[in-house]
C-alpha cells in the first residue's frame, strides 16, 4: 500500500490535521469503535476551539485551558476528563509529528484513587444459581450462562457480544475472541466448568459456527444498550442491586489475585497492553489481600507447627 504523503506546514488547520489524521487511521485498519472514540473527543474539543484556525495556534495554555473548560461544563472527576484528554493528546501528537504546531508535553491529570465496584460472594451465589430448566424460559437460561461466562473470562462486554459458536474450541479448551479493545485476536483458556456450562447452553440453543453464542429469542446478535438492560432486570430478579457488566470484569481480576494467580498471566487474559493497569488492580484490592494473611503466612504457619513455641527476648 501506498504510503499517504502530507505537506509539513505550520498552516494546516486543525479541521485539515484531523481530517489527515482520520485518513491515515483508517489505512492502519483501527476498528470503528477507536475511529468513534476520536472524533467524539475531536468534537468535545471543537466546541471549545475554532477548529478552523491553524494547528499552531494550540499552546500548552490552550490544554490548560480546555482543562478548566471541561472541569466547569462536564462536572467530571479527573478519570472521566483524562478519557477526553487521552484522544485529545494522540490528536496533538500527530499534529506535532507532522510539522503543524510546536512540540511540547501532554500530560494527564493526576489520577484519583479509583475503588472498582465488584461483586460479593453473597451477589455472586445469587446470580449463579441455577434456573430450573424445565420452568424457566430461555432469555433467563441465557443470562445465567452469560453472567456465568462473564465471571469466567473477565471478558469485555462488547468481546462477548461478538462471541460466536465456532470461537469456542471444547476440544482444547480454548476460546478465540476475535472482537478486542485493540482490534486483534486473542485466545484465552476455557475453565472447565465453563465448558460443561456452555456446551449444556449449545446443546439446548443449537444454532451454527457463524450464530453469535448469546442471542435474543429470534437469533440476533444482542445490543451493547440492551444487554445492559438485561443484565440489570436479571440482577435485580435475584435480589441483587449491582447491575454493572463492568464489575464482573473486575471482580475476575480481584478473584484472580485473591487467589494467588500471576499478574502477567492475568494481563494477557484480560487483553492488558502493559501490566500497568494490573498493577492497578494489586493496588487496588491491597486491603483484601491483608485478610487471614497470618493464616497463609509461612511464618506464622511454621511458628504454629512448633507448638507455640516462642522465641524469649533477653
């Protein structure tokens, strides 16, 4: 493929650098759902500056400034304005790289201690207990096994979404999530009472390699705004008011650590690009990992073994 050439100039408006910028985004293959998230933030921007004035004319005050901007009309905390800022900063990159507007450093907001909402093991047997087959209708058969497959994968909403039946490998206990935050392909292990759980679903749902694995009564594909409906009236069917399809996703990641598995394995299972946001989660549930810790300790349990014998300070 032919490379797209563009003039460096310092003349170049900020509409002619997105409108480049998008260009060249969409011959690197990037999914629509990133291309959506740029030129929703663009837009945000624009409503703060005359995007038809030269990119040169953006400053380090000009960010600054659309910081207060954005603290005064969106009433957001530092995590929501920095989802605004991040596409913003990747925008002013480009523009800095390709000769538009002079270089200098786009830094973040100083993020605020972030406590992830997650299910308890009270809210988890709630929602995990199994409907009878033989009452139930099929749309609440469906969101057990899918609250099911989301606390087995930490596995992204919209990763579920476009799960289909010929993505699931029993046979080596695999499955093949061709719909990531990054846009590639990622396998990842299949628990096996996941397997047991989903190849019951099949066999009751039936369908063909190319049917997505949760559907609607009619076979369609389920929306992102629809099954967050779903996943709320199913919760609160089970007594349970925590509705988010998020908290599952977090609440995989706390189960992990809790139970001693490895953060860079728990990285590629969630799909991480660095280990940082891992780290995050370690930090996160730092309080939970102090329970029973003298239980598990090799300390406590060798001091324990010798009978109460202790050491005597002089």
């Amino acid at each position: 493929m032919e490379k797209i050439k563009f003039e460096r100039n310092m003349n170049v408006t900020v509409q002619e650098g997105f409108d480049r910028l998008i260009r060249i985004k969409r011959t690197q293959n990037l999914s629509p759902d990133t291309l959506s998230h740029y030129e929703i933030h663009y837009r945000y921007f624009s409503e703060f500056f005359d995007v038809t004035k030269p990119c040169r004319e953006i400053t380090l005050d000009t960010f600054y400034g659309y910081i207060e901007y954005l603290q005064k009309t969106r009433n957001a905390n530092s995590i929501t304005i920095n989802t605004y800022l991040g596409s913003l900063r990747s925008i002013l990159y480009f523009f800095m790289e390709e000769g538009y507007m002079d270089k200098f450093d786009v830094k973040l907001l100083k993020k605020e201690k972030n406590i992830k909402e997650t299910y308890t093991d009270d809210e988890l047997e709630r929602i995990l207990k199994k409907p009878n087959l033989k009452k139930c209708s099929f749309t609440e058969y469906r969101n057990w096994v899918m609250s099911n497959y989301f606390i087995a994968t930490g596995n992204r909403l919209r990763t579920v979404l476009n799960l289909k039946i010929g993505h699931l490998d029993f046979e080596n206990n695999l499955i093949l999530m061709g719909k990531t935050k990054n846009g590639r392909q990622q396998l990842i292990p299949m628990s096996k009472s996941l397997a047991e759980i989903l190849q019951e679903y099949l066999a009751y749902r039936k369908g063909s390699a190319e049917d997505y694995v949760f559907c609607d009564i009619r076979n369609r594909q389920l929306t992102r705004d629809g099954t967050t409906t779903i996943v709320r009236k199913y919760h609160f069917s089970r007594g349970v008011r925590k509705t988010s399809v998020h908290a599952y996703r977090h609440t995989f990641a706390k189960k992990w650590i809790l139970n001693g598995g490895d953060i860079f394995r728990l990285q590629k299972i969630l799909g991480h690009s660095s280990v940082e946001m891992v780290k995050n989660y370690v930090e996160m549930f730092s309080d939970d990992l102090q329970k029973d810790f003298e239980i598990f300790n090799p300390l406590d349990n060798f001091m324990k073994n010798k009978q109460g014998e202790r050491i005597k300070m002089r």
